[in-house]
C-alpha cells in the first residue's frame, strides 16, 4: 500500500486517492496549428517511463484536490508530492 | 526435432526419464539475421514460429533478457475467448481460437487447451443490455455466442450465489462454449520448442539495449551480449514496449500497469469452467492442479514493479466472495504480478511504424494471452510482407493520429 503526502491533509493511504496520469501534460496553447500527429501526441502518447515519473493525484475521498508526486516506477517508492502551480511546465 | 508421442514416454520412463533431449537449443547470437524478435514471451515465441513454418524466414533469432515465459506469457490467469463487440477485434481473436483448437498437434507440445466456456456475468438491466448487444454482435460475425439466464446459470455452477438479495444480484451472462483456458508455460515452451526446430535461434539470457537505425532503416539491435545485426526487427515486449521503442525514438500511445493474479491451495474439484463479471470485477476458473485461478483489475498507477498493492488483493478477494461465498474460507497460495501494456483503446498495436523494417507488437495489455497464436500470425505476416494481414490492418499504430480507434474498454466487460 502507498502512503501518499496529501500537501493539504498529510500522509494517507493510497485508497484515499485517485490517479490521474502523467503530469506536466499542457493542453496546447494554439489548437488551430496542430497537426492530427501533434493532437494524437497530445490525447494518447505518453512518456510511461521506467524510472522516475512525475504524476497527477487527487486526494478524492479527503479534500479532493489535485497535486504532483514524484515516483518511482520500479520501486514505488515516493520522492516527494508537490503543489501544482509551484512548478510551471511541471503541471 | 524428437517428436514426443506415447511411445516416446513409455521409452523415456524406463530409462528414468535421463535421456530427454533438451526442448530448445540454447543459440549462441550470430552476427546477422533476416529477422530478430525482441521479447521471448507466447507471442513474440508465435511470430518466430510462423515466420519460419508459414513464410519460410528461418534465419530469424528471439531475443529474451530474461528466461522464456517469464514476463506476462507465464504469469497470466489463462483465459482464452473471443467475444469482444467491434468487429476488428473478435475477428481477431477468433482466428486465434481457431490456431488454438489445432495447436497441440501443430506444435506436438499439449498446451492443455480445455474449452470449458467462459461465462461472463450480468448484474443489472445495464449489463444484459450490453451483454445482448455482444451476443448478437458477436453471432453476426459467425462466433459463438449466447445469453443464458441466472436459473440456467446456477444449474451450471451450482456453487454460484443467484440469489436475488445478494448486493449485485446475478441476472444472466454471455457464454461462449468454445472459449476456456490453457496451460501458460506450455504455450511458451511450445512455441519456443517448434520455432527452434524449424532453425529459429532462442537467445535468453540477452537484453536489448538499444535499437541502430541507420538512413530511417533498422540495421540491428544493441545487446547485453553484443551487437547483433538486422534487416528486420520484430518488438514484442509486451509492458516494456515504450522503454524499447523509445530506443528507436517512438513515442507510444501506452501506459504500463501492474496486474495481479492469485492462486489457492489446491481443492477437489468444484468449478469446471471459468466465470467473470465486470461489475464486482473479479474472474476465476480451476487449473487442473485444483488451485482456483483468480484475478481482477490493474492497479491504477503506472507501475513496471511486476508487483502490485493490497487494496487491490483485498478488492479481488471481495468480488470473488460475492459471487461465490462457499470460497470465503479458502486460503491463497501465492500471488504475483505482471506489467501490462495498455492502450487508450485497450485494442493491442499491431503494425509497421515510421521506420522502415521496424515492427510493434505491444498494447494487449491485460488479455493478449487468448491472442497469442493468433498474433504471432498476423505480426509474422506483417513482418515478412512488409504489409500488415487484413486482420490486424485496423491495428496500426496509425489508427491513434486518424481517429479510428477501436474501443472495446467496456465493451468486452472484463479486460481477459
Ligand atoms: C496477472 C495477469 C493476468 C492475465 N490474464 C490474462 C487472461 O486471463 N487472458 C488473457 O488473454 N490475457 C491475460 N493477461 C495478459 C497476457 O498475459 C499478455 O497480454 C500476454 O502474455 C502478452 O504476451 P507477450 O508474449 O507479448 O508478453 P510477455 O510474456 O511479457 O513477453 C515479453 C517478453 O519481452 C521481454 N523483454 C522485455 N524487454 C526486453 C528487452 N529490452 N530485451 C529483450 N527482451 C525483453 C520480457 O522479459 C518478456 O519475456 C494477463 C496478464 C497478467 C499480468
Ligand atoms: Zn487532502
């Protein structure tokens, strides 16, 4: 079981949470110029690295908001959680 | 190749069983072939086996980091069916049901395929609208396929709770008679036994570290025993596919989730064919071994651990007590992970890609074992063709920029 910092309401267990995915995903400032490849980029390719993985969580069942953790995918193990909008392009 | 037969086993046993020759060479990697696959689960295993037996390409090498069937092939609960909803897919699957129904004697290795039938369980108005839908989907395009309801279903499996207070009441299911399950490592060992007979090289024990690509064209792979030369290359590494197509510079529509499974102490005999539900979202069937096989969902996060967290285990366990009480006091005997390849369409990629000679096979994320003769084909035709097989056309890597997804998340209730 994950023990995942909420910067909101501290370390709770991981079914407190929902995941959201990758993070640092910015919808693109000038939709019109994309290319279908540059959109098929954005909606599905992901990094998916092996390693560290910079992630949405949502503290869903606490205070509901969303902030960054920084991961292991191998290991697991939790580097740190983050607030959103103090790490711009970081999202 | 010696071909096992019954009088090979009386033979063997009276020797003590001392002289069976190994099932597969261990191959030394040589410095060029037509064809390399990289990964040496079933399906990667399958692709080398048709390219040598089908398209008579027999210079061709497996390359495996680790030992055969251990990724995904070896850690899968098994179960093998072919009523998906859309078209492109069950079509696809149905061609690898119909290789499974040939395959022991194709390969003379038992792969122990029992078509038991697969029942896949309704629990609200919802669910049997959906499961209608599939039924009729599915007939249309020649697959069997039929809807029963929850009396015929507990006259089936009488240790099934039908009963109409239980939290998510069981209304009906699909059944497909002609689905059920195989034995994993068999297929493995199958696969790997009869491509090495027809002159394919299977090389464990070696990792690709990187993929040479010279003027937009492969020219062979990086290795942990050297560079091995190439004019084709085949990636088939299921949960590791984006870190080996990133080696070529791809980016990939897939994300990478650990997916559990779980067996119990073995019990007499109890269930006799293999029962899912989406909706409490749990599957079980009995290995010949007495065990139940039992799995469920992904574990939510990205994960390439080939482990995954309790609150999962604990969900598994819930659904199967719903739907069979009398295995609340049953104890588990092992549990495991495996990494799973998922795509946004949960539809597998099957295709060439921007570099010339370089081919995917990747995104069958938590029910690509069914496919896995099935796969082999149509990638073997695609790689020796240049040209995917009408089969697996709609499973470009493609279909993610021109919109033409095949969605079958839902659809197919559970994902095995
Ligand atoms: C717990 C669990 C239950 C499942 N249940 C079912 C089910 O009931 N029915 C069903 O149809 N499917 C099921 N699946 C899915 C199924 O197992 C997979 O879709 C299928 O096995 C994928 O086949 P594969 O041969 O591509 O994968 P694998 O057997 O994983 O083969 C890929 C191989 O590539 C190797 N590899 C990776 N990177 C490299 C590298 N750099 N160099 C060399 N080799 C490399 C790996 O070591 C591995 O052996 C389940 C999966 C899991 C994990
Ligand atoms: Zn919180």
């Amino acid at each position: 079981m994950l023990l995942i910092e909420c910067p909101w309401c501290g370390e709770r267990a991981e079914t407190e949470f929902s995941y959201g995915g990758e993070a640092g995903i910015e919808r693109p400032a000038e939709p019109d110029t994309l290319t279908d490849a540059e959109w098929a980029d954005y909606l599905f390719c992901r990094s998916n690295p092996r390693g560290p993985h910079k992630e949405l969580w949502n503290h869903a069942q606490g205070c509901r908001r969303w902030f960054g953790v920084e991961r292991d995918t191998v290991t697991y193990r939790i580097e740190r959680s983050y607030l959103l909008h103090e790490s711009q392009g970081d999202m | 190749m010696k071909r096992y037969s019954a009088l090979g086993l009386l033979r063997n046993a009276l020797s003590h069983n001392r002289n069976w020759p190994e099932a597969w060479r261990s191959a030394e990697p040589k410095k060029h072939y037509d064809a390399i696959i990289v990964g040496g689960g079933g399906h990667g295993l399958a692709t080398a086996y048709y390219l040598a037996k089908v398209h008579g390409m027999r210079n061709v090498a497996v390359l495996e980091k680790g030992w055969i069937g251990g990724g995904n092939t070896g850690r899968n609960t098994t179960i093998v069916r072919s009523n998906y909803l859309w078209t492109e897919a069950s079509l696809l699957y149905e061609k690898s049901i119909q290789l499974w129904e040939g395959l022991s004697q194709d390969l003379n290795y038992n792969v122990m395929f029992s078509q038991r039938g697969v029942y896949n369980i309704g629990h609200s108005l919802q669910d049997m609208r959906d499961i209608e839908r599939r039924v009729n989907a599915n007939r249309l395009v020649g697959i069997d396929a039929e809807v029963v309801d929850a009396a015929q279903i507990k006259k089936a499996i009488p240790h099934i709770n039908t009963s109409a207070t239980a939290r998510y009441p069981i209304l009906g299911a699909s059944l497909q008679r002609r689905a059920g399950v195989a034995r994993h490592d068999a297929v493995a060992w199958g696969f790997a036994r009869a491509a090495d007979a027809l002159g394919v090289d299977i090389i464990e024990q070696c990792e690709v570290t990187g993929i040479d690509v010279e003027g937009g064209k492969v020219v062979g792979v990086q290795s942990s025993r050297g560079r091995i030369g190439a004019d084709k290359i085949g990636v088939v590494v299921a949960g590791n596919a984006s870190v080996v197509a990133a080696m070529a510079g791809l980016r990939l529509p897939i994300e990478s989730h650990p997916l559990q499974a779980f067996v119990s102490e073995p019990l007499k005999p109890v269930l006799d064919t293999v029962v899912m539900s989406g909706a409490v979202h749990g599957y079980i069937s009995q290995s010949d071994k007495g065990e139940l096989v039992i799995g469920a969902g992904i574990d939510a996060y990205n994960g390439y651990g080939q482990r995954g967290s309790f609150p999962t285990i604990e969900h598994t366990m819930q659904a199967i007590i719903e739907l069979f009480p009398i295995f609340s006091r049953v104890r588990m005997l092992r549990l495991w992970g495996g990494i799973v390849d998922v795509c946004p369409d949960a539809c597998p990629i099957l295709s060439k890609t921007p570099i010339d000679g370089l081919f995917l096979n990747c995104g069958w994320g938590t029910g690509g074992f069914k496919a896995t003769p099935g796969s082999g084909w149509v990638f073997a035709h695609t790689i020796a063709n240049d040209e995917p097989h009408e089969l697996n056309a709609p499973f470009s890597l493609e279909r993610f920029t021109s919109g033409a997804l095949i969605d079958e998340h839902g659809a197919a209730a559970v994902a095995h």
